[in-house]
C-alpha cells in the first residue's frame, strides 16, 4: 500500500509538470444566472476574490482575480472558491496551445493538411492532418517494421533535402558493382528501379518529387514543407508512361520487393504498403478484354498486402461510361481519386464515376518538393490528389494497432481492403462527391488514422482503463506505469502506446492530454 501512494504521488508530480499550464493568481466561475453578484461582493472579497470581467453574458461565466498573498497557490484558492454561494463550478485559467504540427516553413500555406482560410478557401477544407499527427506521425508498424510506399512516377528527385532521409535503400545491395548483391532479380537497384532502362539509375523528375512530398517529405525539420508521413521510407519507381509493358516492369518490381520480404521475413526486400501513379489511357474500357494485365497486376500486389492509389482523368467525364484505365479497372485493391479544391467542392476538371471513383483528395494548388531543392504551391491535377490517399494509407499502418499488425503479416490481402474500407467509410461527405463517387466523399485523414488505431479494440486509444472515457485517470494510469513498468495488460499497453513505437513515455501522456483537451474544447 505504501508503495502503491508512493507511485501515485510520483506520478501526480509527473503530471503536474507535463499537465495542462494554467495562469497563476486568476480563476473561471460560472455563477448562477439568479444571483446577484452585487449580492457576492462582500463574500467573495473577504475570502480573496475579486469579480474582474463577465467573459460569457449568456452563461454567466467570470474571470474571478485571487487577492495576492491571501493563499498558498492558485490551486488552493480554487478549492475555496468552488464552496462560495452562487457558484456552480470553477476552473483554473488553463494555458491553450496549439495541435502538433510542424516547423516546416512552407505548412502554413499547405491548406490540404490544414485549412484555415489562407488560400481564401473555406475553412476546414482538409483531410485534418494536425488532428491524425495527434496519433501518429509516420514511420514504424507495432511490430517495428519499416513502412515503404512506392512511387510509380517518372523518377524522383531522391537527393532532394526534404526527401532524403525518408528514401527507401536497399540496404543488402552493394552500389555500382554490377552485382545482384541479394540476388532478387535486379541489379544494384539502391533505390528503388528504373523500368524505362529496366536498371538502378533512377532518373529526377518533377512530377515525381512533387507526388512524393505529399507522401513523405520529411515532417518537423525546418525544411520547405511536410509530407502525410513525417517519416516513411518512399521506393523510387521511374515507369510512368502509356506503355504497358513499362508499367508493367515498374508495378513487377514493386511486387517483386513485398513479395521476398514476405518469404524472407523482413530480411530482404521492401515491407511495401501501397504504390502511388498518376498514369493512364484515357476513355479505355478497362473491362472490355483488352487490358487485362492491368487487373491482374493490382491483383497480385493486393494479395501481398499492397493498395495501389491511382489518378483519374484530369477531365469532368463520367469514368462509369467514358472508361478509364487503369482507374476504370474492376480490381479492389486499387483506390481511384478525384481532385477536391480548397472550397470542399470538386475540381471543374476532374473525373467522377459513382462506380469506378472510390474519393476525392485535396489535389488543387498543392505545395511541395520539385527537384533543386525547391517547392512548388502550383501543381493542379488528380496526380496532386492521389498521394494523399497513398500517404494515408502509410500512415494508418504506423497508427496500427499491434494486433492489426500482426494480422496483417497472416493475411496481408484481407487486411489490406480492411483497410481501405477505413478510409472510405470514414471520408467527410460533399455535396460535389456524392452520388458521383463511391464513398461520396473527400479523404479524411484523421478518421481514417483514428479507426486503424483502434481496430481490433472496443476502445479507443488513451482509454487505457477501459470505462469509454478518456479522461485524468488514464494520465495517472500511464504515468504509474511509466514509473514502475507493472501493471498493464497487452490491451492496456496497446492502448496507452499512442504514437504506436513500442513504447510507453512521456509523449503518450501528452497524446491522451490533446485529446482530453480536444473533447473538453468541442463540448
């Protein structure tokens, strides 16, 4: 029993220092609407309070001034205050701050993770990205391992400041001796593969950088911008082109890589999660028997656990009757997307089909890498679009619970179209998108994020006592166990394990306090 307070006084003093600031000498009461305050004065005057200013007419709410020296603390001038006639509750004056987001000097602009009105569109006009970073910011699954996506694209800038400590290397190759090092096909493949020349030289492109920024540029470095995963590892596949056989070379090697890295358990190859094109043939009937290898290739990705994200016609047509390949095509373990504006409308010149086009994903006037170390906020396109879906995708496997994960390694492919079931039962319904798409909507990032972290589970992540709240007790529940390392359960780990690490710490802690203060803040 002694040993037990102790933890809990330990842990109250952890909490008081990571817990909500407030400002000292000054409190919030509400008082009841049928007392006189005039009437209080004198009360509250010979207890040590003040009434300074009415913050909320409607609900009688006041900032109450604490008269100096005449208690110990702000906290036990509060205590006392809560017992005065007229009031129905007090609080302290909390410090506010503001969700976790990056230092990166272009996110401000970047109005498709974060929409406040700055481009003049409409405000809350995003996938929510600060509000998904709550859970995750990218990088590992539960079970440690690396978190790849594949650009199928005309190459990419791989050396490009903001991307090069999230590019994927094949560790297991030597570079540049001409040798199939770990002997899966390709030789001196470092970074990724070239199917145009079917070598290692992976060639810049534009395009390419632009789409994997949105994915991955590096998050929180002080560079340009941010990308959906502050940390993943993005595979280099130049093979954007109308030559199937190109696309075909391109798709194989990203199949090739998840597939040695199921058969050697992780020892080589590529923990590939979802591949990301912007490429196609307009008006082609992807059902009519003349493609069929184009089914079959997503097919074979997807039985490997790989969702491929794809760019519809950059045209308003109807996919369901003008065709489209591959976004046309029948096989589930593709995504197609359209491109939403920054007014939560769809893009005039953007494709639709409410069969073929499963969302809509911010993809007008997007900020992000360009080759030469440098950013573009100019890029329009359903190419813009597509790797956000990509990215969320990378990120719902960080976010993963660990029993997600685990399932996942045993059934790869049913866990996959779990997956992107997530994303589009969970997208934020538009008017523009729906009865004109699949899920009749435009991504949302943190619903999607927040449903992986807590599949598997009836409760949400920072519940980690399991009463459908999330609330103090869970803080003092995580800091007790940070302090003695007893005392949860698998479950309970899980669900204090917010940022899904492996790890209980700190960070955790202050996860669980955004999300007590978000719901406190929205009711």
């Amino acid at each position: 029993m002694k040993h037990k307070l102790l933890y809990s006084m330990v842990a109250i003093i952890m909490l008081s220092q990571i817990f909500a600031t407030f400002k000292d000498g000054q409190l919030i009461a509400r008082i009841d609407q049928d007392t006189s305050i005039e009437s209080l004065k004198f009360e509250f005057k010979s207890n040590g309070f003040e009434f300074d200013n009415q913050l909320v007419r409607k609900l009688n709410i006041w900032l109450i001034i604490i008269s100096p020296n005449f208690y110990k603390s702000t906290e036990d001038a509060l205590i006392q205050l809560r017992k005065l006639p007229g009031v129905i509750y007090a609080q302290l004056d909390h410090n506010l701050s503001q969700r976790v987001e990056p230092n990166d000097p272009f996110y401000p602009q970047m109005w498709n993770l974060n929409n406040t009105g700055q481009s003049g569109g409409v405000a809350d006009a995003d996938i929510d990205a600060p509000e998904a970073w709550d859970i995750s910011t990218g990088g590992v699954t539960a079970l440690g391992e690396e978190i790849v996506v594949a650009v199928v694209d005309g190459g990419v800038s791989y050396q490009h400041v903001d991307l090069a400590d999230n590019i994927w290397v094949n560790e297991n190759e030597i570079p540049s001796n001409g040798i199939d090092d770990d002997e899966n096909g390709y030789v001196d493949d470092i970074v990724g593969w070239n199917a145009y020349n079917n070598n290692g030289s992976v060639p810049s492109s534009s395009h390419g950088t632009h789409v994997s920024g949105t994915i991955g540029a590096k998050g929180d470095n002080s560079d340009d911008v941010t990308g959906i995963n502050w940390d993943v590892k993005i595979m280099c596949v130049a093979g954007s082109t109308s030559q199937t056989s190109v696309a075909s070379i391109a798709y194989g090697y990203v199949l090739d890589q998840k597939t040695l890295w199921i058969e050697s358990g992780g020892e080589f190859g590529a923990n590939v999660v979802a591949t990301n094109s912007s490429f196609g043939i307009d008006f082609a009937d992807c059902n009519s028997g003349s493609y069929p290898v184009w089914n079959d290739l997503y097919n074979a990705m997807g039985e490997v656990g790989i969702l491929s994200a794809a760019a519809t016609i950059n045209s308003n047509q109807n996919v369901d009757n003008i065709g489209d390949v591959p976004t046309g095509c029948s096989s589930d373990y593709m995504i197609a997307v359209t491109n939403t504006t920054d007014d939560d409308v769809k893009y005039s010149g953007a494709g639709y089909g409410l069969e073929t086009i499963d969302l809509g994903a911010p993809g007008t006037h997007i900020c992000s890498t360009i080759p030469g170390n440098n950013v573009s906020c100019s890029y329009t396109g359903t190419s813009m679009a597509t790797p956000h879906v990509a990215g969320t995708v990378g990120l719902m496997h960080a976010a993963a619970t660990l029993t997600w994960a685990e399932g996942y390694v045993e059934s790869p492919a049913i866990k996959a179209l779990e997956l992107k079931s997530m994303i589009l039962d969970n997208v934020d319904i538009l008017p523009t998108l729906d009865g004109v798409t699949v899920s009749g909507g435009r991504l949302n990032l943190y619903n999607a994020v927040y449903a992986i972290a807590n599949a598997g589970s009836n409760f949400q992540s920072g519940d980690v006592n399991m009463d459908s709240l999330i609330n103090i007790l869970d803080v003092v529940n995580i800091a007790n166990y940070i302090v003695t390392g007893e005392g949860f359960t698998q479950e309970e780990i899980e669900l204090a394990d917010m940022d899904g690490n492996g790890e209980i710490n700190v960070v955790d802690i202050v996860s669980v306090i955004n999300i007590i203060l978000n719901i406190n803040g929205n009711n």
